[in-house]
C-alpha cells in the first residue's frame, strides 16, 4: 500500500535532487538554480527532464489503491478500512467510468455510472444531504432495491416522525441531534484532537460512531433484541444491513400495521436515549455496561409514555 509522505519528507528529498542535478553535491543555492522545479519534473513533451513529482506521483499510487480495491474485492485487505485523501478520490472518480453489472460493485452516489457521471456531479445539493459513511458504503443494488437511496438522505422522513412521536422532549431533542450525526462520539472528539482513542466504550470492539453506539454495538443490538423480544418485535432487531438509526427506524417501520408504528416511535426514541446515557455512565462514572438493567429500565419507562 502507497502511505502519503509528509509535505517536510518531499521538501527535504527534493532538496537533494536540486542538489544532485544543478551542482553534484548535497546541498545548493537558488542562485544556482537555473529553472524552478515544477519545469523540471514536466514530462519530455512538455520541456521537462521527465523528473518524477513525489506529491503527485504518491497521489497516483494512491489512485491505483483505490482501483484495486474496486476490480478485486476478494482481496483480504479490502475490508480494511479506507483512508483516502479527498484529493485523491476525486482524481479517481474523475477518471473512471462505471458499467453496470448487477450494481453490487458500484457505489450508489460517488461512482460515474448515470451515462458516464455520478449522483454527486448530478445533483451536488443532494449529495451534501447524504452522510459520509452512507456515501463510502451504499451500493446501487441497495440504493435500488425499495428505493433505499431516499432513506440515505438525512432528515428526508425521520424528521417528520420525529417531530409527531409521543417522547420526551430532551430525548426528541437528543434523537434529532443523532439523526444529523452531531452529537459528540468519541469518532467525533479524536477527529477534533479532543482524545487519543475512539474505541467504542460499550463493546470495546469498533470506532464509536453515533451509528455504531445506536444500531451497530453489539451490546446495543443486544439491548433492541431484549426489549423488541417482549413486545414481539424480535425480528426488527438491527444488524448488519443497516448503515445508521435512520436507515433501520424507517425500514422497520414499515413491516409493522399503521397502529403499531406510533408506539414503535416512542420506543425507538427512548432506547437511544438510554443508550446515551448507558455510554455516559460508563465514561464519567467509570463503570461497565450492563444490558439487563438497561433492557428492564426501557420496558418501564415506555409504560409512562
């Protein structure tokens, strides 16, 4: 894999080869310099020497990642996750042209396979709407399938259940914040350089996403499947399919009669509530996560409601 060298690391080096070719030594003046260095590495057609630029050259490397990663899917490191640079995405979804097959292979809104362009060059405002993680992961045999794409666009139809469910107010206010991806996970603060590690605190096992601690922990997925167990709602319990809270709430709705879907919402409302408060405890208050209390307090609370 082709790692980005720092901008310091190219100068230092590039500092050498100006050395090297204007004076065959280590070290050199700029009066020595006889044309700037971007002249130099163009290619021969172009009045250059034909000198590899590293910053580019690296973004090349790079794209060939990312191409790899698109024609061999089998590969055991492409399940690693991805870390690429917005510049180099972009040079490689400028460069590549997708045809349809059955759409398992081809990212529903950043790959160009709408006559040779993308969702995000169709309709950029529409794009803006879709979250990252949704944007790196959907596919357009999902995206198809039941018009799933609609459910991707944030605040689209949860918004509007959100505002006429039976809840309490901070706990709405909470699930709000939640569909729009801004409350501070522990992703959230090491991206801001507020903490070292993102380790989900309840299963100790992937990066704390608001996704993640609502519908993708295990713990958390443990704690639905107990409480949908009582009311006979067992098989919306969310697993792997689904991307984040909206994505689950909105499909689980709709297996559910017309009656039920009021009451669901409320539900939906109070576990993520309660599993807030459940990561809380265990952060300030240094404890572990226990999911019968938790499963048992949520049965308790709905009846109030």
């Amino acid at each position: 894999m082709a790692i980005s060298l720092s901008p310091w690391v190219i100068k230092c080096i590039d500092k050498r080869r100006r050395a090297f070719l204007w004076a065959g030594s280590n070290s050199v003046s700029g009066g020595k310099c006889l044309l700037a260095w971007p002249k130099v590495c163009r290619p021969p057609e172009l009045g250059g020497l034909g000198f590899l630029d590293l910053n580019i050259f690296g973004y090349s490397l790079r794209m060939r990642w990312l191409w790899f990663k698109k024609t061999d899917p089998h590969k055991p490191w492409a399940g690693l996750p991805d870390s690429s640079e917005t510049v180099v995405a972009a040079m490689f979804h400028a460069s590549v042209s997708v045809q349809i097959g059955d759409g398992k292979g081809t990212l529903f809104w950043s790959d160009r396979w709408l006559q040779g362009k993308s969702v995000q060059e169709l309709a950029p405002c529409l794009f803006n709407a879709v979250g990252s993680r949704v944007v790196a992961k959907r596919t357009v045999a999902q995206g198809l399938a039941n018009d799933s794409w609609v459910r991707d666009i944030k605040g689209a139809l949860t918004v509007q259940i959100l505002k006429k469910a039976r809840a309490p107010g901070k706990c709405k206010f909470f699930t709000w914040l939640a569909l729009h991806d801004r409350c501070w996970t522990a992703e959230r603060r090491k991206h801001h350089n507020l903490q070292d590690t993102d380790t989900c605190v309840l299963c100790a096992q992937e990066s704390e996403t608001i996704a993640h601690l609502l519908v993708g922990c295990s713990f958390s997925r443990e704690v639905w499947y107990r409480v949908l167990l009582r009311l006979r709602w067992y098989v919306l319990t969310p697993d792997h399919r689904y991307f984040d809270l909206a994505d689950w709430w909105n499909a689980s709705r709709k297996k559910l009669q017309k009656a039920e879907r009021k009451c669901f919402d409320s539900l939906v409302i109070l576990i993520s509530w309660l599993l807030w408060n459940e990561r809380n405890r265990c952060i300030f208050d240094k404890l572990q996560p226990v999911v019968s209390p938790l499963a048992s307090s949520s049965g308790r609370q709905l009846l109030l409601l």
